[in-house]
C-alpha cells in the first residue's frame, strides 16, 4: 500500500536539518487523502490579511508556540487553527527535510499526515481564503513543476521550483518542499521520480 511505503522510506530517511540564527522554528502538515483511487493533497491559499505570505498558496502551518511540546505539535496545532483538522484525525506518515524562507525568516519543518476522505474542513477567515484539493498525479504531470535558477544563500545555491496547477503557482520553500516530497511518494507507488531530484537535498 502507497502509504504504508510512504512511511516506510520516511523512517528510514535521513532528515536534513536547519540551525540558522535569527531564524524562528516552524512547522507544516502536508495533509494527504485517499479518493477513488488517488491520493489528493490539500494546499491553502493565504488570505490578504495575514501578515506573512499573502495571497500565497502555502501548506497550513505557522510559526512554534512555547507551550507546543514539539514541531510535530506546532504543525497540528496550526493546521486545526487554519483548516479545522482535528490533530486526532491525522495519521503522520513522517517528516520532511527542513526548508528556510527568505524574506519571512522562518525554518520550516513539514510533517506528512493523511486524512480521511470527505473531511468536514473549517477554515479560518482571516487566515485562508480557499483551499486546494490537488491529486498527486496531476502534480507530477509533465510540465507541471519548472526548475528555475538557483538562488544563493550563504554562499551555497539553494535550488527553486515553481509549480504551476490550475493557473496558479507555488514558490519558495512550499514549492521546494512539495518536491521532496512528489519524489518520495513517486518512490512509495513505483513511479520514476522527477528529473533533478532534490529528495534529501540541502537547503540552507
């Protein structure tokens, strides 16, 4: 089963993790569901009025709270805030490598988590202004993901994707983290994963 073997090569993968100064912790759940046979996979788009990333379509989560006892935690805890998932209702299926933004000053951790199907969303008002169900294959259809040009970060190049899908486009760490993550469900169901394949690849 695809998610059994999702979850199989994230315990054994070795995550690559982010200690940057001055930049704060963060998590995100990549919030996954089975439908006829195809895995979908749930984004948000950002409203206007939060104060990070507006308008941009991005994975729910934010930024670690004291009080959470972990990342795993954080991610849980945004995404009930965000989209009205309760954490009981999420299976993780594992961890991703860490991903920093650029301009909001954030290290993002992202978590796995399949969902039930048909799942009765809640979605906060001020932070989102729709969700996105997208199947899997269509994100990983020919010309869907464009590798642009490197950017340089410390003085190491950190490698950028944009995916297009339904006239609209994912950038920045989302996009980066969206990659590993097609390629490690490519692995999971047998496929080929994308040329250039940034699994496990640093992102400083």
């Amino acid at each position: 089963m695809i998610n059994n073997n999702i979850r199989e090569i994230l315990s054994k993968h070795k995550k690559v993790s982010l200690e940057m100064p001055g930049k704060q912790p963060s998590a995100v759940l990549i919030p996954i569901y089975v439908k006829d046979d195809r895995h979908i996979l749930v984004l948000t788009l950002r409203s206007q009025l939060v104060h990070h990333h507006k308008g941009e379509i991005s994975f729910p989560g934010g930024g670690y709270h004291p009080l959470d006892m972990n990342l795993q935690q954080t991610a849980l805890r945004e995404t009930f805030e965000e989209i009205g998932v309760d954490p009981g209702q999420v299976d993780i299926l594992g961890e991703l490598d860490d991903s920093a933004t650029m301009g909001s000053g954030f290290i993002i951790t992202p978590f796995v988590g399949l969902i039930p199907a048909d799942y009765p969303f809640k979605i906060s008002d001020y932070e989102i202004s729709k969700l996105i169900h997208a199947p899997l294959d269509d994100l990983l259809a020919k010309g869907c993901c464009q590798s642009i040009a490197p950017i340089n970060r410390d003085g190491n190049p950190v490698r950028q994707f944009i995916f297009t899908y339904l006239g609209q486009q994912v950038i920045g760490a989302t996009a980066r983290v969206l990659r590993q993550f097609l390629d490690i469900y490519s692995q999971a169901a047998g496929l080929p994963t994308q040329e250039n394949n940034s699994s496990g690849e640093k992102q400083r």
